[in-house]
C-alpha cells in the first residue's frame, strides 16, 4: 500500500494504492492522523486505487473520522468501488461516512460548509 499527499486550499488529499488490510492499516492511520491538527481538519481519502479493504483497514478509517471530529473537521471518501464498496454495505458502515463519487463534488462539499458558516 501506498500514501500519497497532495493539498488542495486548505484541504488535505491522501491517495491510497494496494490493499489496506491488516498488514497496511496502522500505516494508513498513522500517516493521515499525523498530518492533520485543528487547522488541518478537512480530509479526502481518495480509494480509486486501492484495491481491497478488510475490517482493519474499515478500522483506520473509523479512527481517522474519530480523530478528525475531535478536531472539528470532517473526513471524505471519494472513488469508492467493487470490493471496497461491498465491505462497507456489507458492514453496515457505508452510511457513517460521506462518500462522493469524484474529487471535485468532495471538495466542492468543503466549500458549502465554509460558506454557510459565513452566513
């Protein structure tokens, strides 16, 4: 498995590549969670590559969203197919996130956010 970062505004975009099993999870949630603080709190987890999840890999990402509401932000998953998306249904956990289709509705969905708070 590979992490790769990229930033967009004030947004943080982590490209995942491989299977995030139980061998890779930890790294997967180390790596994210160390990046973010209160002033790093919008997160996209970009799974177009990657290409298997187990329940620990369903695990890091439960920690990630824990961590990232503790730090008033939000966590977001984009490109979510086959198997992964079948392990989420099948887990009953596709609903405890916010899941788009593409980068661009994700990060747009930030900038709604910002904006009704500035109403």
């Amino acid at each position: 498995m590979t992490i790769n970062q990229r930033v967009h505004d004030d947004i943080l975009i982590f490209d995942v590549t491989g299977d995030i099993s139980i061998h890779h999870s930890p790294k997967l949630s180390q790596d994210i969670i160390q990046k973010m603080s209160p002033d790093k709190n919008k997160v996209i987890v970009n799974l177009k590559e990657a290409s298997y999840i187990d329940s620990s890999g369903i695990g890091s990402l439960i920690r990630i969203l824990t961590t990232l509401k503790d730090l008033g932000g939000t966590l977001k998953l984009i490109h979510i197919s086959g198997q992964i998306l079948e392990a989420f249904t099948l887990t009953r956990l596709i609903n405890l996130f916010q899941i788009y289709n593409d980068e661009k509705t994700a990060i747009d969905s930030f900038l709604e956010i910002k904006n009704k708070q500035n109403i």
